[in-house]
C-alpha cells in the first residue's frame, strides 16, 4: 500500500483544476456557458435562467442539456461544476 501523497494530485486540488477541469461555484458561470457535473462525466449542461425563491421553490438556475434541449435540470445556485480549464 502506498502512503505517501501525490504531489501533482494534491497541486491540481489546491489549484482548483482536476484533470484538465476547473472547479467553480455555478452562479459564477455566466449565462449560457458550458459545464459538467463532474469532471469525468459525459454529458454537457449549459446553464440558463435564474428562477428566484418564490412559494413553489428554492431559488435556482434552469440548466440544459447540450444534447437534449428538452431536458432541464433545476440546480441551486451554490452547486459546484466543473469547467475546461484554459
């Protein structure tokens, strides 16, 4: 068993990367950009509109799947998502 640490794993965590993706909260991201839910997931999510707290919800962002624009996910707006790093 191996017990010493990986320093490039524990570089990308303190940077915020991992694996090529970059951690960030999802009210961060602007309207219509690109993000997945984990970073070695295989779908694509654009985030959408912002519903308010209102008597039917929690406050949240409507997001779209890039593949199946009839399929919306509800997020709260501190969910964190991953994104390309560049």
């Amino acid at each position: 068993m191996n017990t010493k640490p990986n320093p490039k794993l524990l570089l990308d965590i303190y940077s915020g990367t991992l694996n090529g993706m970059k951690l960030v909260e999802l009210r961060k991201l602007k309207e219509g950009e690109y993000f997945k839910r984990k970073p070695d997931a295989h779908k694509e999510y654009i985030r959408g509109h912002y519903n308010r707290k209102d008597s039917f919800g929690p406050a949240s962002f409507c997001c779209t799947d890039s593949e199946d624009i009839g399929r919306c996910i509800q997020l709260k707006p501190s969910t964190i998502v991953y994104v390309e790093a560049y």
